[in-house]
C-alpha cells in the first residue's frame, strides 16, 4: 500500500502470519463467492489484495466497487471497471480482510488505513465475506492490542483528550518517515491500544459520540461469512445465521 496508509507491523513475540502462498490460496477459494455480472465490493490489504488478483486472473467479468485507492489502481491496472456508490445499485459481495475475528464473526479493522471506506462498502453490501490467516482469530476482541479510529485533523487534539477519558490510549499513527498517517478520506488514523478486556459495544458508541470520530474499527455484526486460511493448509468457513446480523 502507498506510504501514507502503511501497516504496522507485528512483532516478533506475535503470531505467526499466514504465508503469501495460503492467502492465494484464500483468494482463489473466494471466487466461488462471484459470478459474473456481480457488482464486488473490493477490500484492502494482503488478503483482500490476494483475491483482487485471483479475480483479474479468472478473467471473471464484474464492476468492483474499491475501498481504498490502492484497491482502485489494482483493480484498474487488472482490467476490472471500477465503480462509485452512485453507480452501484447494489453491491452484491464484498471481499475484505480482518486484523482480528471473534468466534461471533464481530471484527477489528483498520491497520491498512481504509476503515472508513471499508464499513461503507460492507454496510451496502447484500453479503460481506472476510478472507483471514488462522493468526486473526481471536477469543475476545481486542487481543491485538490496537483498535484504529479515523479522526477530522481540525478536531484531533479533542478527540485525543476525550478518547483518553475512555482509557483507549490513543496515538496518533505515523509513516516511517515520522509524518502523519493521512486516510483516503483526508483524515488521520489514530491507534488506540486496547486489551481483551475491551467492551466493544459500549466502545462502539461511546467513539461515535465523540465529535471529530469519523468511524473505528469495529464492526460488529457485519460479516457474514469468515474464510480462514489454517496452518496446515486447509480453509475453514466460518459462517453466521442472518438473523444475527444487523
């Protein structure tokens, strides 16, 4: 991804990630979610990226609807028409990574820089499918530590204070290069650390409350249907009654 929505990375003490050759594999195992003359919603980061190019390469012929600008230039350069939310009558899948997923399918996103635009594609979708590691997966919410909220620049002092009063810890994310991190959207990221003890619904409206917060990185109810790409080789779906999700 460009600089300016770089991922941080994981330390060493942290779980093993997937290899390259497991998310492919992911990727192409999600084309059985497409079918031609679907309108795709089209996710950010390495395991979204992996299916971005398993569909340029099946040559299926859809519209894809991009999350971020990085996603928008793969998917152009790959042959696929990109569209807007106002040409898309209806976006009828998304494929879209995770940083973390709790046995509910509820998930932490966000460390790709692209949260916003991300919750906007899945909440307009008719079915949101994340495609994940085994290293994801989670017990409770906020095990990784780090929860991203995207803030307005002119309101980030303030909603630095207040997100302090929630014991988030927040910080402002920044670029190798020491600069600010600055979204799609023209905002910043903020990295809130946080721990398993993490009460995300109550988190959920407490940041929404907060003038300035665009959104976070909790989605809580959206996904569908989780594909994980397990140590030994294998996928497993991991799915959710619809009645469950909001």
């Amino acid at each position: 991804m460009p600089a300016r929505a770089a991922h941080r990375r994981q330390g060493d003490e942290g779980p093993v990630a997937a290899d390259p050759a497991a998310l492919d594999r992911l990727g192409e195992y999600a084309l059985r979610y497409v079918k031609p003359g679907h309108t795709i919603g089209l996710g950010t980061g390495s395991a979204a990226g992996a299916f971005i190019r398993a569909l340029i390469a099946s040559g299926i012929k859809v519209r894809g609807v991009a999350t971020s600008l990085h996603s928008e230039q793969m998917a152009r350069e790959g042959g696929i028409e990109v569209v807007g939310l106002d040409e898309a009558a209806r976006i009828d899948v998304t494929i879209d990574g995770a940083d973390e997923v709790d046995s509910r399918l509820n998930l932490i996103k966000g460390k790709g820089g692209a949260l916003v635009r991300e919750k906007i594609v899945a909440t307009a979708s008719r079915r949101e499918i994340i495609v994940v590691g085994f290293e994801k997966l989670v017990r409770r919410l906020g095990e990784h530590n780090i929860l991203p909220v995207e803030v307005v620049p002119f309101g980030a002092p303030l909603c630095l204070r207040l997100i302090k009063k929630l014991g988030l810890r927040p910080v402002i994310r920044r670029n190798p290069d020491g600069t600010q991190t600055v979204s799609d959207n023209g905002n910043l990221i903020v990295d809130c650390n946080v721990d398993a003890t993490l009460n995300a619904r109550r988190v959920d409206r407490e940041l929404l409350a907060i003038p300035g917060v665009v959104d976070h990185g909790l989605f809580l109810g959206i996904a569908h249907t989780v594909l994980v790409a397990e140590a030994n080789g294998t996928i497993r779906i991991m799915t959710r009654s619809r009645t469950s999700i909001r």
